[in-house]
C-alpha cells in the first residue's frame, strides 16, 4: 500500500534530533512531564489486557534486575 507521507504524524512517521529525545528522556526521569505516579502507570504492563510487555505506549522488558522501557518507533 502506498503512505501518506505526512511529517509528525502519529502512525510512524515522527521525527526528532537526538538532542530532542535526550531532552525528553531527562524530562520524563525527573518528572517534568508527567508525575512519577502517571509515569508508573504508563511504564507498567497491562495484565488486564493481556499485554504483558506494553504499558501506555511503551514497551517494557525486564534485563536481569533493571527494569527497560522502550519503544522501537514502529507503527
């Protein structure tokens, strides 16, 4: 099928520097964005939908005892 190709669209086609996702990564560690009780809900995965490496959004995989959350940036 053929895309859209539409910058910043919320399927997949977000873009940002590096410095970009260094800022945002400091900002949601130090709670600027949102608080460290959303950060907890979002950061968790979701049993009760049967996702059980996805919070809200974000992937989460556990390495050995450090807890990793990610998002690969596909659609």
């Amino acid at each position: 099928t053929d895309r859209v190709n539409i910058k910043g669209s919320p399927a997949g086609l977000g873009y940002a520097t590096v410095k970009d996702m260094f800022q945002f990564s400091r900002a949601l560690k130090q709670n600027i964005l949102i608080t460290e009780q959303t950060k907890q809900l979002i950061f968790s995965p979701k049993e009760e939908l049967n996702a059980r490496r996805y919070g809200y959004g974000f992937q989460i995989r556990t390495i050995g005892d450090k807890k990793i959350v990610l998002h690969t940036g596909g659609i």
